[in-house]
C-alpha cells in the first residue's frame, strides 16, 4: 500500500512557478486527496497535504494559505500559515472579494467570472422578454439553460446588478 507522500507525489507536476495538482479538485479547483484508513476515510486539501509533508503539521485554528492565489498549486515556497481572518484580508488586499476588481481574480463579476453561464447580452435579453411579457420565466430558463429561479433573481435585479 502506498503511502501519502508517494500518493500525493504520484499527483503533482513540479513546474519552475506551480506544482500542480493534477488529480481531482473541488469545485473552487483545490486539490483533494483522500487520507486515513478505507474503513474511516476522510478528505483533505492536497495544499495541506503538501504543507504537513514539507514542514509538519498545521497548528489548531491555523489556515495553509495561497501566496499565488492558485488553487491547484502544492508548491511548498508559496504556502504560508494563516488565521481564516488573515485569509479574508489577504483577499481583499488582493482584490479577490466580490467587491474586487483585480484582473484574474474570483472577485469578477458577469460574465467574467469564471462560472458565469449567460453574458450580459442574455441579460438584458432576459429583462426585455420578461418586460414585454414575451415569455414566461420558465420559457425564458429553458431558452437560456439556466434556472427559473435564476432568472426570476435577473428579473428583480439581485443578480447582474451591475447590468
């Protein structure tokens, strides 16, 4: 059986600036590896992994951080340890808030964040077929394949505020 540390190496691409995990990832793209026994099995972050591999383990109440800001990334020299406090400010700081506006971070609004499934042209297309009463929600969901409830949201202006 192998170990953790020969599981996890058989999972990541040393490049010069990134390791890369190249394994599977949650849905904000960290890696996950499973650890501990079959019979009690327990997830964990591959950045973590990489942290107590390198230096040992992560003290109570303490955070393995992202000094590039990549998710996937598992290189040691761009890890630190931090409080959830000093993560929300380290995003912040570098505009990955939903307030921020620093290119390539998750704080992108629109059809510029990463996950965005319509474009502000199907937004306003959107309001205009609901003003007009053209169609109705549920027409409007299924022509743009998203959901009523989101197109309701579009209509009432809490999402794509900004439109």
């Amino acid at each position: 059986m192998k170990t953790l540390a020969e599981r996890f190496w058989a999972k990541v691409i040393v490049h010069d600036d990134c390791w890369e995990w190249t394994a599977t990832t949650d849905r904000y793209g960290y890696g996950v590896i499973a650890i501990g026994r079959h019979s009690q099995p327990r997830v964990d972050k591959a950045h973590r992994v990489s942290w107590v591999i390198h230096f040992g383990s992560i003290p109570d109440k303490l955070d393995v951080l992202h000094e590039c800001d990549n998710p996937p990334c598992t290189k040691p020299a761009h890890l630190f340890l931090g409080t959830h406090g000093d993560n929300m400010r380290d995003m912040t700081r570098k505009g990955r808030n939903v307030l921020g506006q620093r290119e390539g971070g998750f704080g992108r609004i629109g059809e510029a964040h990463p996950r965005a499934r319509i474009t502000e042209a199907d937004v306003i297309e959107i309001r205009r077929l609901h003003a007009e009463r053209a169609m109705t929600r549920r027409e409007i969901a299924a022509l743009k394949g998203i959901s009523i409830s989101s197109v309701k949201q579009i209509v009432a202006r809490n999402l794509w505020k900004h439109i």
